[in-house]
C-alpha cells in the first residue's frame, strides 16, 4: 500500500519534468553556435599572474599570441582571462582568419565563446581586396560579421563608401550601410540613408532617398541597383535623371555607362526646358555616342515654345543625330505612322513626318493637311519652315489645295495649283502664291454690309495673294481667265473645284483626339502624280478687292 502510494507520487512528481524535456526537444530556438575549442596563449615573452591585483587576469607582455578556432591573434599586451576564455589586448592587436582576413587597431576585447572581438581605436578590416577603416568595430565570427556604430569607411578598388552606421558580412561580401551614406567613384557621386553593396558583385542597391552625380547628370532614386564594374542601373519607382535643363522619369529606368545606352520602361516623361518640349511614351531608347534615340507605344510630343502648346501623335518617333561633338551638330526627327497634331490654332494629319533642325524644316508626307481655323491646306507634300522657334514660311508640293469655309452653309473660297507658297512675319501670314495650272473659286465680300457679291471662278499660271492682319489686302496674277457670277446666278457646277474635298471628319479636336486615328474615306486617297518643268508666260494684272 505504501509502495504504491509512493510509486504514484514520483509519477506525479516526474509529469512536469518529462514535459518539460518533450516541449524543449520539439522547439529548438535558433542561437549562434558556441565555440567548442578553448583560447590558446601561444607565446608571450613575459607573463605574470596576480589573482588579487589582476582581477584573476594573466598579465601578458611582449609579442604576444593567441590561437582560437582557425584565427590567430597578435598584440604587444594583453590580459588573459583563462577561466572566461577571453582577453583584452594592446598595441598592435591584429587577427588574422586564415589567408584572406586580417583585422588590426589599437585595442581589443576579445570573447572565445561568443567569438566575438571588439576593436577600438585605427581599426583596419582587410578581406580580399576590400578595406574598411573605422574608430569602433564589432566582428562576429561566427555570423561572419562586422559592424560599426560612430562611422567608417569601406574601400574597394576605385569605390569608397562612408556613413554613421554599417555592417560587412565576410562570407557573403555584403556591406550595408546606415545614416548619412556617401559612395563615391569616378564616374560619380552618391550620397542616401541607406544603401546595400556587394563587393563580389560589385552590386550596390539603393533603398531610400538617394542623390547621384554623375558629371552634369543628377540623378533621384528612392529604389534602384548601380554595378560599379559594369556600369549598369536599374532605377524604380520613378526615378528622375536631370541633365542640364532636362530631366527623365519613367516606372524604371535602365542605364549602362560603358555603351552610353539608356532605356525607359512604363509611363516616360522627357522635359526639355530649354528648347521647351516634352516627350511621352510607355517604351523609350537612347544612346549617347551617337545620339541615336526612339520612343513608341503611346508616344507624344508636346511643343509649348508657343503662346499654345501643340501635340503630336505617331506610332513611333525616331532622332538621328549628325556630326555629333561637333560645332556643326544637327538632328533628324522621324515620326512615323498615322501622325496626328493639335494645337487651338492648327491641326494635322499624315502618314509620316521628318524635321531638320540644320534648317528648321519640318516636312509632312503621304496624304498630309493641316488646318488652321476655318482654312484646310493639303498637297502631296507640306514642308513648313521656322525660325526661332516661329513661322517663317510654308511650301505645299503637288496638286496643292487650299479650302476657306465661309460662315455661310456650302460656300468655300477654293485655290487649286501644282504648288503653293506662303510667307510670314511674326507668325501671321502675309504673302500666299499659287503656282502652275491655278484655278479659284472665290467668293469677293462688299465692304459696306460685309454681303456676297457674287462667285469668282478664275484660271491662271500665277497667282500672289498679300495679307494685313490676317486679311486679303491684294491678289496679283499675270493674264487669266474668268468669270464673276451673281449669287442668285451661280452654276452649281462652278461653286466646286473638281478636285475639292472637305475632310474636317478626319480632323483631330482635341489633344486627347491624337490618338484616334480616323483615315479618309476609300477613294479619296491622294494619288502621287509625275512632277514636270513648267513654262510660265503672261503679262501681271492686279485685282483689289
């Protein structure tokens, strides 16, 4: 009875202390590993030992060394505690962990079950051709780990990296760095909060607010990754690259500084403030040596050199740059297909255009027209010419065409020539010529009450026509063939040139109409015709309106 009863209480007793050790074998909490080995004294050249006035320490003197797991360790002093397995060290501490590390400065504490040395004072870390410098160093070797609180240096090969707060991991090569941290190259200038560098990639990560000076360049990234081997970024979340009055964003961005070819992906925004444009598109390349550059899926350009900015739309846009790093440097511009432009004051279509910055020539092909207010103008070829940043003069190139629509319904001021000319001043037209197999269709108003006096239908070789104020002033042309009808008199067959054509359904009405691309109606297409020499002769007769 009493065994029994004896039996059920050691049970009893035992319950907790089997549970206990079940619950610790099933959860095994991660910590570092202890050292198994023990710290050697190798050699010193003088010892002395003092339980009482050393604090139970070995007072080492004299070229001394320590062993412990594969490090060795050197000083000129120490003091040795065996019973804690730890030391602390002077002078010319230096440990060295086989071949490729070594660790020096003018103190040290170090623990040979934590494995932990703590540095003080020139600290000098060494580890295969990188360097770092620091007052103050924490170097865990069993994390592989060192770590700095009061600022250091990181030196490798021809980058520097400095901050107030950072870690260098020996087995990954990682460095990371904390609070007021430069990077500083060659090629640039870097200067965040935090930042991320493998010295065996060469890869640095930047996650926070950062600054990059690369010559004129500057560059703001809040997440991005720079080689500094091979010269490749990769910047995020709409990263800014400034250039002298230009900047670039985009979703990412992508740069390689060895070919000079940059890249941006998603959502790309070019601002030129000098010249006064912007550029958008969702794909975009460009490459520096040669200035070579394209820009598609969803591209736009914005002129607001002007009182108004213009808009154009085209699949893609292409620019070539000539005698690069040269006083004589030009551009090509390309934009091609389905263009599209508006501004409140002009509008235009065509397949494809070309602008020449050498002589300010933008030139609009296959099926081109461009309106401004109440006037459409097409021709096989529209060639339009600026100077400083304004209209200077217009060419319109086979089977030209020029429309005025008049407030009164069906009534159209018509001009129809092989080519036609037309110059201006300060913006504003004042001088139009038609030239070669001219035939018009006009339309003279009475000054008195501004009413219609009746329909002019006219044949010439030339024609000039000169303007004030945006109004007909003078129309010139050598002898011509016409005649003036009544309005109650007008063949219907005379109020239409044969080959008009209103195309205001094609038309682009907004800047967000530029991307919707509406052709001509089958059948209505320009055909290209062979250009002649011509011969014009006649005597010049002046009409005043």
């Amino acid at each position: 009875m009493h065994r029994s009863i004896i039996m059920m209480l050691l049970c009893v007793l035992c319950m907790p202390l089997v549970f206990a050790a079940s619950m610790t074998g099933a959860v095994k909490p991660k910590t570092k590993k202890k050292a198994e080995k023990r710290v050697y004294l190798v050699h010193a050249d003088e010892l002395r030992y003092d339980r009482w006035q050393n604090n139970d320490a070995q007072v080492l003197r004299g070229h001394v060394e320590f062993e412990h797991d594969g490090a060795k360790l050197y000083c000129d002093s120490a003091n040795f505690f065996e019973g804690n397995n730890s030391f602390e060290a002077w002078g010319h501490v230096k440990m060295l962990q086989g071949d490729t590390l070594s660790l020096v400065s003018d103190f040290g504490y170090y623990n040979g079950d934590d494995q932990m040395l703590e540095a003080l004072d020139n600290v000098v870390l060494k580890h295969r051709g990188t360097t770092l410098y620091t007052d103050s160093l924490y170097f865990d070797r069993i994390w592989n780990q060192g770590y700095f609180q009061n600022g250091g240096q990181l030196v490798d090969k021809e980058t520097t990296l400095t901050s107030d707060w950072g870690e260098y991991h020996t087995d990954t090569k990682m460095a990371v760095f904390y609070y007021h941290v430069v990077m500083d190259d060659k090629r640039f200038h870097l200067t965040t909060d935090s930042l991320y560098y493998n010295t065996r990639s060469k890869q640095a990560q930047i996650v926070g607010p950062s600054n990059i000076v690369s010559g004129d360049s500057k560059i703001y990234s809040e997440l991005g990754f720079y080689n500094t081997d091979t010269e490749v970024a990769e910047l995020l979340d709409r990263s800014v690259l400034r250039n002298e009055g230009r900047e670039l964003t985009a979703d990412s961005l992508w740069h390689n500084g060895k070919t000079g070819v940059n890249e941006g992906f998603g959502h790309v925004v070019y601002t030129d403030s000098v010249n006064k444009n912007r550029l958008l598109c969702n794909y975009g390349h460009y490459e520096d040596s040669i200035g070579y550059a394209l820009c598609t899926d969803s591209a736009v350009v914005i002129d607001f050199s002007q009182r108004d900015s213009l808009y154009m739309h085209a699949d893609t846009f292409k620019v070539f740059t000539y005698n690069i790093n040269t006083d004589s440097v030009y551009r090509v511009i390309h934009a091609y297909n389905k263009v599209r432009a508006f501004r409140v004051d002009v509008q235009a279509v065509c397949d494809s255009l070309v602008y020449e910055s050498k002589d300010s020539c933008m030139t609009l092909y296959h099926d081109p027209i461009v309106w401004n207010q109440n006037q459409q103008l097409l021709g096989e070829r529209i060639q339009v010419f600026m100077k400083d940043s304004v209209l200077d003069h217009a060419n319109v190139l086979g089977q030209a065409l020029s429309i005025e629509k008049l407030p009164e319904d069906r009534l159209y001021n018509q001009i129809s020539s092989k080519d036609m000319f037309a110059f201006f001043e300060k913006g504003d037209i004042r001088e139009g010529r038609a030239v070669d197999n001219v035939e018009v269709v006009y339309y003279p108003v009475e000054e008195s009450d501004s009413s219609y006096v009746g329909l002019v239908s006219m044949q010439t070789s030339e024609l000039k026509m000169f303007m004030e104020k945006r109004k007909l002033q003078k129309i010139w042309a050598p002898k011509a063939d016409g005649t003036m009808y009544p309005m109650s008199q007008i063949p219907p067959k005379k109020r239409f040139l044969e080959r008009f054509a209103w195309f205001d359904y094609v038309r682009p009405l907004s800047k967000d109409d530029i991307f919707n691309w509406r052709p001509k109606k089958a059948g209505t297409e320009l055909k290209i015709q062979k250009r002649k020499e011509s011969n014009r002769k006649g005597t010049s007769r002046a009409f005043n309106e």
